[in-house]
C-alpha cells in the first residue's frame, strides 16, 4: 500500500515516470507483505519508477492502478520504451 502512495506522489509533483509496453507477458511481484505474484499481460504499459532499468534486482512498477515489483531484467528484455512519456 505504501508504493502506491508513492507512485501517487510522482503523478503529483509532475515527476513523469517512464512508460514501458510489454512485448512478452512478464511475472511481477506484488509490492504487500503476501509477495503474491501476477502475470503482466502482453501489450500491457507498466510505469517504471526513476531510470530502473539501469541497476540489478527489483524495481517498483505501478500498473493497472497496482503498485508491483518487476525484475530489471525482464524490463530490459520484455519491454519498449513508449516514446512521448
């Protein structure tokens, strides 16, 4: 709950988070103490916190309004930048 209170405040301050299609359906994590996993559809667009896909590990997403937990990996393979964003 507390990552989607975040994502909300970058909408807010006008912080723009880069926007990502996903070419390939993708797991995430979800970001709550269960750890839950979901299936990211292809096609799908996921908001990416910062320039997450420049480190290791984890990074936090928001999509469908869902505050998640997605591998830099799978971005960087699964995923193109949506220009504009």
């Amino acid at each position: 709950m507390e990552k989607r209170w975040h994502c909300a405040i970058f909408r807010y301050t006008g912080y723009l988070m880069p926007h990502y299609l996903l070419t390939t359906p993708t797991l995430a994590i979800m970001n709550q103490p269960a750890r839950n996993s979901v299936m990211i559809p292809r096609g799908a667009i996921v908001q990416v916190a910062a320039d997450g896909l420049d480190g290791e590990g984890l990074v936090g997403v928001d999509w469908d309004g869902q505050a998640l937990l997605m591998f830099t990996t799978d971005l960087r393979e699964r995923c193109e930048r949506v220009e504009g964003t």
